[in-house]
C-alpha cells in the first residue's frame, strides 16, 4: 500500500494542517488495509511547483495530445526529486500524475487562504488535471481516466467556516470536490481546525475535536 502525504501550508511541519494530516494517517496505519502502508511526502511548501508554462497551454488547447516529449523526457526523471524544476510543465505534470496513480489513497494538508485553496495547493491541482490525460471531454460532460481511492484533506482556517458560529465563505471544499472529481477522484473526507486566530487555546481545543472525530470515523469504517 502506497499513501501519497501532500503538505502545502507556508508554516511546513509547525502548521496545523500538517499536525492534523499526521493524526489522519496514524489512523489509517491502524486499520488492516493500510498497516505497513509507504508513505511517499509531496511536500510544496518546501518545494513549490512552478505554474505550468506556455507549452502546457498551448498543448492543453490542441486538438491531439502532445505526447512524445513527456513519454520519453519525463520517465528518465521520475526517479529523480531533484529535476524536478528542470523538467518542462508537461514533464511535470507527467511525475506528478504517475505519482498519484501509484498512490492507493492520498492525504492533502492544506490551510484555507482567502476561502480557498492555497496557490501552492492550486499549482498541483493544474498540473495533475490535464485533459487527455487525467480526464477526457466526452459529449456527456468531463470523464475522470483515474481509478478512484479514498481522499482525506486535513483544513486548518483562522476563521469558521462550518457549524452554526461559521461567518465566512468556504470555496475550498467545493472547489476541491470538483476539481479532483474531474479526474475520477470521488471518495473525498474533509477534516478541519477552524477559528484558529482565536489564539492558542482554540488550537488546542480544536485538535482534540478533530481528534476525536478522526477516532469516531475510522472505527466505524474499519477500513
């Protein structure tokens, strides 16, 4: 088993996304599926993806995919973290696809910047959602070409954005169901840590909500 860990928050391994997002795959190590399960780090906070270039836009926009570059450049590098930036966008965005393919479930840690999705979280998302590749446009509407598995995002907010005290809009979970359902990825779980500015207190209280209902959800699954 394979889980594919992406981290994003600017506050890296302090934030509370990433704290949360650990919490999410002890729990799934704990389950029979994924006992043992590697978990291979995406982390963009350390290393951010450039935005996709003008080759990738122009390849996105013809008529028949522009293959061959990434086939035969892409897959000598795939092995190789540190070409990462050297490679074109649609390199990129090959590695970057290939890598969650091989994942049997993916775990997101993002914050909520702005109501939605950091920029760095975002990057990823135009890299891995390519027509042709990830999805196909049929006369029914937009296919995901991905085999589904289970997704977990772990939010950290400074403001509420669910329950009855939420004063704030939330794009983020819509756009995120969206986006990743385009590419076939539908079995998506949100956990939150919400109204964090409130200080260091509401931290604390909001880690052990969200602990306990990391602990309710998955010993009713039993995954």
């Amino acid at each position: 088993m394979n889980i594919l860990h992406i981290s994003t928050s600017p506050r890296g391994l302090e934030s509370d996304s990433y704290r949360l997002s650990q919490s999410i795959i002890a729990c799934l190590q704990t389950q029979q599926k994924y006992a043992g399960a590697e978990v291979r780090e995406r982390a963009l906070w350390k290393d951010a993806l450039p935005h996709v270039d003008s080759e990738y836009a122009v390849s996105l926009g013809s008529p028949e995919a522009s293959e061959e570059s990434e086939e035969s450049e892409a897959g000598g590098n795939a092995a190789c973290e540190n070409a990462m930036q050297q490679l074109n966008a649609l390199q990129r965005s090959e590695l970057l696809i290939r890598e969650l393919e091989a994942a049997d479930c993916v775990v997101i840690a993002t914050p909520m910047h702005n109501y939605t999705v950091p920029s760095s979280l975002k990057a990823w998302i135009d890299h891995v959602v390519r027509v042709r590749r990830s999805f196909a446009i049929t006369p029914d509407g937009k296919l995901g070409l991905l085999r589904d598995r289970p997704v977990f995002v772990a939010i950290a907010s400074g403001g509420r954005f669910s329950g009855e005290t939420s004063r704030q809009p939330d794009f983020l979970r819509p756009y995120l169901k969206l986006a990743l359902a385009t590419i076939g990825l539908q079995d998506i779980r949100f956990f939150s840590m919400e109204g964090l500015a409130g200080g260091v207190g509401v931290a604390e209280m909001e880690g052990a909500r969200a602990g306990q209902e990391l602990q309710a959800y998955f010993r009713e699954r039993r995954l």
